[in-house]
C-alpha cells in the first residue's frame, strides 16, 4: 500500500513538500482522528515509560519515545510469541508502554557505556 501511495506523488512535486505529505497521508487513510490517537497512545505509554525509567522527556519527547516504543513493542511481543492481556486502545498502551520502556532502559544502558 505504501508503494502504491508513493508512486501516485507527482514527479513535479518533490514528496518532501507538505503538501506532499498530507497528500501521502490521506492516501494511507491518515486521518486526523487517526494522529491524534497515535499523538495519545505516544504521550501516554512514554509518560509513563519516562516516570518507571526516571526522569521527565517533555510532551513531545515522551509522545516520541511512545510511538517508537509502540514499534518495538510490538517486534518484541510478536518475536516472544506473547499475547497482549488487554484488547483495544488499553492494549495498544500497554504494547507501547513496555515498548518504551525497553527502548528507555536500552538508551540509559548506552549511554553509560
């Protein structure tokens, strides 16, 4: 779907432009809806994740460490073969939570070596 979406950006408009983006967006069905919860289930699992881990990131930190520890929760429960105990939006959180806060513990670990 993503190829499909990025062939159909004009070859006179670069794909780096905005409105670009927003085009490619709608193409995937992005919806505002649809960023606002990923803004939501981000801010929420990397709160979280920062306040276990120690030491606050900001709003937009925090929704960053979130989305990305979305995507590594999600490799490390499918790589597991674990089952998420919740269904739903609370269940994207937790997934995103222990994600985050994976990605936190192995950020600090790094950073001190």
């Amino acid at each position: 779907m993503w190829r499909a979406c990025v062939a159909r950006c004009p070859p006179s408009e670069p794909c780096a432009t905005a409105s670009a983006v927003w085009k490619l967006l709608h193409c995937l069905s992005m919806t505002l809806e649809i960023v606002l919860v990923w803004a939501f289930v981000g801010l929420i699992s990397g709160w979280l994740a920062s306040r276990l881990a120690g030491g606050g990131l900001g709003v937009v930190g925090e929704i960053v460490v979130g989305i990305a520890g979305a995507f590594v929760g999600g490799l490390l429960f499918r790589q597991l073969h674990l089952t998420v105990p919740f269904s739903g939006l609370p269940g994207t959180i937790f997934v995103a939570f222990v994600g985050a806060l994976a990605l936190l513990v192995a950020l600090r670990l790094l950073r001190r070596a």
